[in-house]
C-alpha cells in the first residue's frame, strides 16, 4: 500500500523497516476508540465551517458502517497499513474518495493517538473496576462464613495472636477498594482530551476542542498543546495502579498457596482451580494462584519499561512513544485475566476451620492476653510481659499449652491468677476481646462486613 506521505520519498520504505515501524497488530485494538474519536473530530469540523455538513455527516455515516463492518467481522484490519489511524482513513478514502480525504483536517496522528489511548484505558479501567468489585464481593462472602472461624494470625510468619479469619480476608477488601480508589483517581487526571493539540502546535483552523471533548464525555481540555501530545504519565500512572492491584493478588496467592500446603492445610482448592502432578499422584497444585503470583512480574516490567521508554525524551512526540501500548495493553490483559480466574477461585475455597482452630491452640498466641489480663489486675504490662513468657517457656519445656497449667503453678508466678484467667486466654475469648475500632474481634468484623456490603451497595446503584 502505497503510504500516507509517500509524496515527500523517491524511495519505498525498506521491508522489514516497515514492519519494524509498523504498529498495526498491536494498536488494532483500539479500533472502537479511534473510529468514535474521528467521529467526534468531522462533527466539530462540520459545525465549526471547517468542511461542510454534507461532507462531515457522510464521514460520520460511513465511519459508522466501517466501526459495524468491523465489529460484524465483514471488514478485516489491513496488517500493511502502519497503524489503526492510518487503516481507518485509507477504509474511509477508499469507500467515499476525496471526501474522506477531508478527516484530518485540523489534527494529526500525535494528538489522535494521545486521544485514542486515553478513550481505551478509560474503558478498561471501567472493567477492572467491576472485577475488583466482583472480586471484594466474593471476599465478602467468604468473610460471612468464616467470623466465627479462630486462626492464628502471623507477624514473620510466626503465630503471633489469635483472630476471625474473616478478619484477614477482609483486610485484602481494604487492598482492593483502595486500588479502586487509586484508579478512580489515575482515571479522573486522564479524563482531559488532547485533540486538537495537533501535530505539536495546535491549528491555525477555528476548532472547537470543547465540543469534541464533550462529545466525547471529557472532563475537559488539555491545556498546553505540546504536553497534550507528550504526555503519557496517565499511562505510567495507570500502570502504577495495575501493579499494585497485581502485588495484592500475588501477596493474596501465596497465602492461598501457604494455606493448601499440608504444613497449614487450612484451606482446599476447589479441583476445577488445580492440577495434579504428571508423576506424583497425591499431588494437587495450586497452579493458578501460583501463576497469578508470578504474572505480577510482567506488570511490574511494563510499568518499568514505560517509565523508561518516557525517561529522557525531548518534547513533542517522538515514536519512542508507539513503545508505550504494548506495556500497557499487557498490563491491561493480565491484570483482567489473573481477576476472571482468581475471583472463582476464592469462591471455591473450602476453609478448613478445625485444622485452623488446632493450629491456633498450638503456638502460645494466647501469651499476650496472660500479659493482659495479669496489667488488668493492676501489674504494669513489662512486668507482666516478664512472668507470661516465663510461664510459657516452662510450658514448651513440659510439652503443654497455656490452658494445661494449674491455678497452683500460675500462682506460684504471680498471686494476681485467679480461676478467671481460663476464661482470659480461651481462644474465642481472646479474640472477643479485641474491640478496639478494626481490631480482630467477632463485633469489628461484623462490622467491617456491614459496612463493606453498603459500599458495594453503593457501588452497584452508581454503576445503573
Ligand atoms: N502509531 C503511532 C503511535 O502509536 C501513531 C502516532 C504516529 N505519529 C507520527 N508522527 N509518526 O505512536
């Protein structure tokens, strides 16, 4: 195909340069953005002057029947064209001549690009943000039956005290509604339209940028024409969002991977979400929270690669920036695949809550409230730290737990013990007792639960 600027060349573009250059089999996917932005574009123009309203109401007839032909599979993407861009007007001049011709009046590909991709990420960060809502809703669910379940929650992977395993699942709704939070906010900074900064200068023609971001449901303009084709920290600030939402679902794997090995076997993977072993027939792998673990590696290395594409280039454009779709379509299709498969996955988990409780009963994690309940009878909590740990060394000594030692022996460490101190370490007590606002007793949890289902409540009625 003969190219756009061929006029200006004696020579055709070498082969493989061409194809080195060419951005098409990956850029295709924004079809749907490019076509609606032009849409919006031979509108403005029409009602601006700029190209008659004949002209720009067949332009934007026939861009709709190429958008329906693609989307029907009737038309195909030309892989020789060079980019989505150019694939649309070459389809558009080839159906309608000289009048398709007319489009790029008033804009050039750096600001149609720029305007492209934020039109895309907007939408995929609305998707996302339905998986991570979907995701929060399940952890929910999961919390709902679990907050009466006691397990030993960690510090250095140690049991360290007791809590409601609901506790700990709802502390990853918290990660979630939080990288909603930060997409909400990456989203609304993105939300500005850069078309009609044209190549680098803006235009001599009369635009009106305002009605096409309007048209387009903007918040408004970008305000400086060189920055509105630079830019791409919308994008590095997206892929920051995507990061972190892939360090908690990995963070959130490798305790599911931890919880199904036969060292806790506090939870069973539903078998549709594992896989045996090839040559060991006991085995039963959690291979896709261990995939989705090791995923997180590809979007931390888009976000690096972007940040180091950006780093050092002069202003405007310039075509390093071509580099910056496929780290962030990557990033875009993991963070969406890892959710389809690990929001099911968590709704299968079968949470084992004997081995949990026998776990917890095992560790001493009842240690703080024998302090505590020694400070509430009047002893200062170091002094109190002192005697429960020498109590506890004994019992590892002798091979028992907290519970297992007489009133007689807790006596001979401290005169306070009295017969309630059974009462003070039992396990379900101990986490009863942790009433403090977010703390891990069965009240607070029920709470974070009502609270979290008005938020998805709200989420679901803002979304219809
Ligand atoms: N495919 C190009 C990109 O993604 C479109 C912009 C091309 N602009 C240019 N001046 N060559 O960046």
């Amino acid at each position: 195909m003969e190219k756009m600027w061929a006029g200006r060349f004696e020579k055709a573009l070498d082969q493989l340069a061409d194809d080195f250059n060419s951005s098409i089999h990956f850029d295709s996917r924004m079809y749907r953005q490019d076509i609606t932005g032009s849409m919006a574009h031979a509108s403005m123009l029409g009602a601006c002057g700029i190209i008659s309203m004949e002209d720009s109401a067949l332009i934007i007839d026939t861009l709709d029947a190429i958008l329906r032909d693609l989307e029907e599979g009737t038309l195909g993407f030309d892989f020789g064209a060079e980019d989505i861009h150019m694939f649309v007007e070459a389809e558009l001049t080839k159906r309608i001549g000289d009048v398709g011709k007319r489009l790029h009046t008033a804009r050039s590909r750096n600001d149609q690009v720029a305007l492209d991709i934020r039109l895309y990420l907007r939408d995929e960060a609305k998707t996302i943000r339905g998986q991570l809502l979907e995701l929060i809703g399940v952890i929910n669910d999961q919390a709902k039956k679990n907050v009466y379940t006691v397990c030993p929650g960690y510090t250095h992977l140690q049991r360290a005290q007791p809590i409601s395993f609901a506790h700990h699942l709802l502390a990853y709704a918290q990660m979630f509604k939080r990288d909603i939070s930060r997409i909400d906010d990456a989203v609304a900074r993105m939300n500005f339209s850069p078309l009609g900064s044209c190549a680098l200068a803006g235009t001599t023609y009369a635009t009106d940028r305002r009605m096409v971001a309007k048209a387009l449901s903007f918040d408004g303009i970008t305000e400086n024409s060189l920055d509105g084709v630079s830019d791409r920290d919308f994008c590095v600030e997206l892929l920051a969002c995507l990061a972190t939402v892939m360090m908690h679902l990995s963070r959130f794997s490798e305790e599911i991977i931890l919880w199904c090995s036969w060292e806790f076997k506090f939870v069973e993977l539903d078998d549709s979400y594992t896989t045996g072993s090839s040559i060991m027939p006991q085995k039963k792998n959690p291979d896709i929270a261990e995939l989705v673990r090791g995923k997180c590696g590809r979007v931390y290395g888009d976000l690096m690669a972007t940040l180091t594409v950006l780093k050092g280039l002069p202003l405007a454009y310039n075509k390093d920036m071509q580099e910056d779709k496929e780290s962030i379509f990557d990033a875009i299709d993991t963070v969406k695949l890892c959710l389809s498969v690990f929001t099911p996955m968590l709704d299968g988990m079968k949470v084992l809550k004997e081995n949990m409780l026998r776990a917890a009963k095992g560790g001493f994690i009842n240690a703080t409230d024998l302090a505590d309940y020694l400070t509430k009878k009047g002893l200062p909590f170091r002094s109190a730290y002192k005697i429960s740990g020498t109590i506890v060394g004994l019992c590892i000594k002798e091979g028992k737990v907290l519970d297992e030692v007489s009133l007689e022996e807790y006596k001979r460490y401290s005169e306070l013990f009295e017969a309630d101190v059974y009462d003070a370490i039992d396990l379900t007590a101990c986490v009863a007792q942790r009433v403090s606002e977010g703390g891990a007793s069965f009240s607070s949890v029920e709470q974070q639960i009502t609270k979290l289902s008005e938020y998805l409540e709200r989420e679901k009625e803002s979304i219809h």
